[in-house]
C-alpha cells in the first residue's frame, strides 16, 4: 500500500524489523557454551586439555581453544603458562586467555617473569574489573555473557592450577574442569585419579585424554579433536593431534571392553570369558605405552602461541 508522504502514519502501519529493537546486536554473537577443559597437577606440573569444538545448536565446526606462553622467571628459571576456558561468547573467552597471555609479557619489556602469587593476584584483579565492564552491563538480558577459565602456571619446581567461576578464582590441588562437560569429567576424575595417585606425567597426560574423550562421547556440545598442553617440564609438552586421534580409537576400544566386563561381572554376558578380557588389557597397556609424548618445540622462551 502506497502511503502519501504528508500524511502521518498509523501505529498499525508500523511493523519494524525485529532487529531495529534490539540496542545491542547479542544474537550474532551468542554461541552455546559448549566445551570440556580439564586440567590435573601431578609432579610439579600441570596438564590441560580440551576439545575443539564450537558452534551454536545450527552450526559447528572445530578450533584450537588453549593459548600458551613461557619466558624466564626469578633467579632465571623457566615459567611456562597455558589458559583454556569455556564461554558463550567466544570472542570474550579470546580477549581474556589474550590478556592473561599479556600478563607475562608485560609492556615494559621486564625479563623476568611474573611470580606465582603476582600472576593469580593480576588474573584475579583483571576477571573483577572485566566482569564490572563488560559482562554486568548485560547482566539482564536472557544469554548475558558468561567466561570460565582453567589456568595453569608453573615456575621453576612449583605449578600452580586455577579455575575461575564468575569473577573467582579458585586455586586447586589436584584436578579442575570447566564447560559444559564440567561435571561429567568430575565425575570420572573423581573416581579414577585417586586411584592412580600418585602419577607420572604420563599417566596424568593419558588420564586427561581420556577424561576428554568420554565427555566428547556423552554430552552435548563437546566434540571434534582433543588439545593437550603440559607445563612444569623442562620444557612444554604437547601432544599432536595424530596423536590424540590415536588415543581415541584406543579409548573407545577400552570403552567397549568395559562393558563387556560389566557384563560378566552381572552375569548378562557369558563372553568374553575373564582371561580374554585381561589379554586384551595387558594389549591396551602396550599400545598406550607406544604413544610418544613429544617436546615442543613451537614454544620458544619469548614467544607466545595462541
């Protein structure tokens, strides 16, 4: 209908674009928070691991979700950094894990790296003021911006683990998990590491993996690849993604093998008889223990990769 330009308009004749509404355009930036960061301290280090995937319930695809750094601390030992995190907005997840990286390599070009107390009192400060900026002015909209972190930190002979809830981080002592996937993989961290306690790097790299692994198999939102860093070596480990794929085929194989056990065990199975079952145990143990853990050698002591 043609409408005469001198005549003023009717309110039933205006039908604004839905988007005209909104005063901030949150829906293109919303994803879900889908995600599993798992971290674990064992010998003076720390490993953490996440999966790949994001994307909205229409959408996904995979990306690299951890940023590391490592530069030469007091007295000239090596400091070593890795941030993971889980966010409904993935370009705050970026800025945050950017500004922590930053952290390390502050703007007065200081040879020395942060110690232990400072970094967490820095993140600490910064999550308060970023939340104070940046998150509580959305904090009445239905998808408002949420950021959880997984941070380790380790410097000469002592590592560090934190997680951040909110604007709180919180030191732990054994493992930590963050994203969608959080209580799932505590679940299974709780039952398995104590039993495994104490271990090697090895076995806390293997015990992550497959932490992330069962999560990618039985909640939504966390998938695609596996990512694993570890600081507190002489230098940082990491394992490749040929080499998590690996571990995956592996641990599915396990999976199935556990099944079958409980099905014996509760007598709705008769096969595979218990001998059979610990031949293919001894067989998992042999292939796990094939699987090199490598040094990087991507980080160097005055780069950051991200």
């Amino acid at each position: 209908m043609l409408i005469p330009r001198d005549r003023p308009l009717r309110r039933d004749q205006i039908t604004p674009h839905r988007d005209m509404l909104k005063r901030y355009p949150w829906g293109n930036l919303k994803e879900d928070r889908m995600t599993i960061g798992v971290g674990i301290l064992c010998q003076n280090a720390v490993v953490i691991a996440s999966d790949t995937q994001i994307g909205d319930s229409d959408l996904k695809t995979g990306q690299f979700k951890l940023a590391s750094t490592s530069k030469f601390g007091i007295g000239g030992d090596r400091s070593d950094l890795v941030v993971a995190g889980a966010s409904n907005n993935l370009r705050y997840l970026k800025h945050l894990q950017g500004k922590i990286v930053k952290m390390m390599h502050p703007r007065n070009q200081s040879i020395l790296a942060p110690r232990l107390e400072d970094l967490e009192k820095q993140v600490s400060d910064y999550l308060g003021a970023f939340y104070l900026d940046h998150v509580q002015p959305f904090s009445t909209w239905p998808d408002k911006p949420d950021v959880s972190l997984l941070i380790g930190y380790s410097q000469g002979n002592v590592a560090k683990l934190w997680s951040s809830d909110k604007n709180v981080l919180t030191e732990h002592e054994s493992f930590a998990a963050v994203g969608s996937g959080e209580m799932f993989a505590l679940l299974l961290l709780n039952r398995l590491f104590y039993l495994m306690f104490p271990m090697d790097l090895k076995t806390a790299v293997l015990l992550a993996a497959y932490v992330v692994f069962q999560v990618k198999q039985h909640v939504y939102g966390c998938g695609k690849d596996t990512d694993i860093r570890c600081v507190g070596t002489d230098r940082p480990v990491f394992l490749t993604r040929k080499q998590t794929r690996a571990l995956d085929t592996i641990f599915e194989e396990i999976t199935k093998t556990e099944s079958e056990l409980i099905g014996h065990i509760l007598g709705s199975a008769r096969e595979p008889a218990p001998k059979q079952i610990l031949r293919r145990a001894e067989k998992f143990r042999s292939r796990l223990s094939k699987v090199p853990i490598h040094f990087s050698k991507s980080i160097n002591s005055e780069s950051s990769q991200t």
